[in-house]
C-alpha cells in the first residue's frame, strides 16, 4: 500500500468518523514516509483514533489510575480515543511504549528520560542492570525501571502496564531510586516539557 492509498482511506474514514482511524493491519504499514505524508495533508486539522493497542492501555489505565486517566481524557472525548492528528509520529515513534503521559495538570506526573537520571550514580546502575539482564538474570523493579529510562523515555503506568507490575510497586520503585539519588522526579508538566523532545 503507498501513500496515496494512505491517503484516500485518510480522506473515506473522515467522511465516515469525522476523525481518521487505521486498522491493525494499517498501523502495521505505516513508515516514516506515509507518516510525513499523512501530516503534510491533515496537520492541524483533523483527529485521529489511537491504535487498538494503546486504547487497551487506557482502558487498564481507567481502572487502575483513575484520577490519571480522567486528567487525560476528561475532555468528553474518551469515548472514541481520539487525539490530534500532529500526534501520530508521537505515536509511531516510541518502540511500543505508546502514549507519553508527560504533561498531567492534577496529579503528579512519573515521566522520565535520561536526563533525569544522575550521570555517576545512574551509570552504574545501569550497567549492573544491563549486565544481568544479558545474562538472564531477574532484575529488582528499580532496576528494570533505570534500565528502560535509560532505553527511551517512558512513564510510569505504560512501565507497569508493560510488565505487568503493580502501581504501587512500580511508584515505590521511583521513590527508591530518589532516596538513593540516582533519579530526579520532577512531578509538574512544567518542569518536564525542556525535557520531552518527539522528533520522529
């Protein structure tokens, strides 16, 4: 499928929706060029529905995290799951960690990327994790969670939804990695948007 078949279904799906929605199958084929052409026609006009995948995380997230979920979505749009459509590359671009939860206005944000980790200490951390990890040794949650930041950004409720972790574990294994002066939480949106860089 090339990018004018992307979109024409782009163009059918809004006559249907009055937002874009792509298949299991459609997200399977989109690259980086259909991407860049999909924004060049809808940028900031249109919506589009999240992926199935991203939509079951939600749904856990409402669940599970109430509060967070309803800071999201508290718009009237949550029914449908539908964001911009500037915020596809977004989507696509995060290896699987789905939609970053970075920019929460009534609870605490759990949003963290390298920077927040401290060079000397996070380093070492890190490499020990690494190191067990290659050898297929269990890791503590701490170390899991230091080992993913230092991957690619990742908030705390996709962390413990992708491995299956319990909130309040994996919020405590936040609150360790602090007291031991590895990681810097900053909870305001604030303080984190110099941090959050989406280039796709």
């Amino acid at each position: 499928m090339n990018k004018n078949n992307f979109i024409e279904i782009c163009y059918q799906r809004l006559k249907e929706n009055k937002y874009i929605h792509f298949t299991v199958e459609e997200f399977d084929l989109l690259d980086k060029n259909i991407i860049s052409e999909i924004l060049n026609e809808f940028s900031g006009k249109f919506l589009f529905r999240l992926p199935e995948t991203e939509i079951t995380f939600f749904e856990w997230l409402k669940e599970n995290d109430f509060e967070v979920w309803n800071d999201i979505w508290n718009d009237g749009i949550a029914e449908n799951y539908i964001v911009s459509i500037d915020l596809l590359p977004v989507i696509m671009n995060l290896d699987g960690r789905g939609f970053p939860i970075c920019d929460l206005q009534t609870v605490d944000n759990y949003y963290f990327s390298i920077e927040n980790m401290a060079d000397k200490e996070s380093k070492i951390l890190i490499e020990a994790s690494q190191e067990l990890f290659k050898n297929n040794k269990s890791l503590t949650v701490s170390q899991l969670l230091a080992l993913e930041i230092s991957l690619a950004p990742i908030d705390i409720w996709h962390f413990a939804y992708r491995h299956k972790i319990n909130l309040k574990t994996a919020k405590e294994a936040v609150q360790l990695l602090v007291a031991d002066e590895v990681l810097v939480h900053l909870k305001e949106a604030e303080y984190i948007s110099p941090f959050i860089n989406f280039n796709f």
